[in-house]
C-alpha cells in the first residue's frame, strides 16, 4: 500500500497504476477512492497511467482531526502529484472531487495540468445564501449533518438511493454499488463527513473556476439530485474560460458508476482530443 505524509504529517493512501500519460481522480464526499474503479480499470487498459488518492479522513487515509476544508484537500493532491512527479496531467474530480480539482488550479497553477474534468461537481457554490438565492438550502444540509451526527450508518445505507437515481420509476437498483456506497463510506472518519460538508457545500469556488485555463468538460446528468445542474454545472461552464458543457438526460448524480459505459468512452474522446 502506497502513502504520503504531508507537511502538516497527515498520512494520505494513493493507488498509482500504469504508464503512459497520468489522469489523476479526486473522489466525492464521503467516498475514497474506489469509487473511481471503474474508471481507473478502463483507463489503465487504454494504456493511461491513473492514479486516485484517498481524501484526508477518507478511505485508508489518516483519520486526523484538522484540515476538513477546500485548501487542504487541494494541497493534499498537491502533494501527491508533486510526490509523483506528474507532468501534463489530466485532472478529474467527481462531485466535491471537481471542488477539489478546480481549487488545486486556483491554488498550485496548470504548471503540471494537461486538462481538467469536472464531474456532477459542486462549484461554484452548493448552499444558498444572500448572494447564491437558488442554492441548496441550509436546512437541507443541516439534515445531512444531523443524519451524519445521529446514525452516520443509516443514513449511509438510505443516501445511494437519490445518489444513483435507485429512487426512480423504473430505475434498475444495483445493491451492490449501493453496498459499496455505503462500504467506502464506513471506511472514513465521522469528522471528515461532518466537517466535509461545510467545505463542499459552502465554500465559494467562482474565482478558482475562472483560474482554470487548460481544456477542461464539465459533465452532468440532468436528473442529479444531489447537486443540481443549474446551480453547478451550468454555471462552472460558464466560468471556466475554456470549458465544454456535456448534460445527459436522465443521468443521476453517480453517473459515473451507473452509466460509466457512456461516461469513459466520452472521457475518452476528449482526452484523446
């Protein structure tokens, strides 16, 4: 098992596969990074080298108790790209992973990026507020951190469910990828979920979105009802000076496990692009 100590001595787990050009993945809340395996597996056999970390307090990295915030996680894949030595980098974050990529640019430049993929991401900005009025309400997120508080597990076992679009007419439920939801989430520190929701859901991302100046897609499902398109995906697409908007009808918010093989030939395309 593969692991870096930051500067501020926070052990974070990496998967380091392949050769050939490095994509890096920056997983969702409250996952790890086997929630990219069936990404990582495509890409690996196209002949790309793909690497995916473990967010701090996530999966098999450091349950520390600090650092549950935007510029850490950005530093942290810093720091694992840096460790790497990584070079023309393809960056692909899903959810607060897009968070954390667009962040990282804002932080650290495109000194070592190629691209970037945003993915039913939460910038700009998730929560409402004065000057984001058609955001998540807080009540709404307060009940995600209440539920988290009182029985993380339960609701862990009851969130896959709007998470994948298994609550949908008609939808074909996987138990499986809702077990492993839950598994991956289990993993990590009830902490790191806490305090993770404030960072994605209430930090203001508009300026790290106009820093991104490398190709970058911006891809959603239009039926995300996790982090709705309009108030994200739409809007990033619009701030990112070199940006494409790719919407998929019906998609949920996990669309890259439930439709990954729509979602990887067309990552595909715009990396071979």
């Amino acid at each position: 098992m593969s692991y870096i100590t930051t500067k501020d001595g926070t052990e974070i787990f990496y998967k380091d596969w392949g050769k050939g050009q490095p994509i890096v993945f920056s997983h969702g809340w409250p996952l790890s990074s086997d929630d990219w395996d069936p990404q990582m597996l495509y890409f690996v056999q196209q002949g790309f080298r793909v690497i995916a970390h473990d967010r701090r307090g996530h999966g098999r990295s450091a349950q520390v108790g600090f650092g549950h915030d935007m510029d850490h996680y950005a530093d942290d894949l810093a720091a694992v790209v840096e460790h790497l030595k990584l070079e023309k980098a393809i960056h692909v974050g899903h959810s607060t992973g897009g968070g954390e990529v667009a962040r990282y640019i804002a932080r650290h430049g495109t000194k070592r990026v190629a691209k970037a993929v945003l993915i039913s991401s939460v910038p700009p900005l998730m929560a409402k507020s004065a000057s984001n009025p058609n955001g998540v309400p807080m009540e709404v997120l307060d009940g995600i951190r209440a539920g988290v508080a009182g029985n993380r597990t339960q609701l862990f076992r009851d969130f896959p469910a709007p998470f994948y679009g298994f609550n949908r007419p008609g939808a074909k439920v996987s138990e499986g990828i809702a077990l492993n939801w839950w598994r991956q989430g289990m993993m990590g520190s009830i902490l790191a979920h806490y305090e993770g929701i404030k960072a994605f859901s209430e930090t203001d991302q508009t300026e790290d979105l106009k820093k991104i100046d490398v190709p970058a897609l911006v891809m959603h499902g239009d039926d995300d009802q996790v982090v709705p398109i309009a108030i994200s995906s739409e809007l990033s697409a619009k701030l990112i000076p070199n940006a494409q908007l790719k919407v998929y009808k019906g998609f949920p918010h996990g669309m890259c496990a439930t439709n990954a093989d729509v979602i990887n030939p067309d990552l595909l395309a715009f990396f071979k692009s």
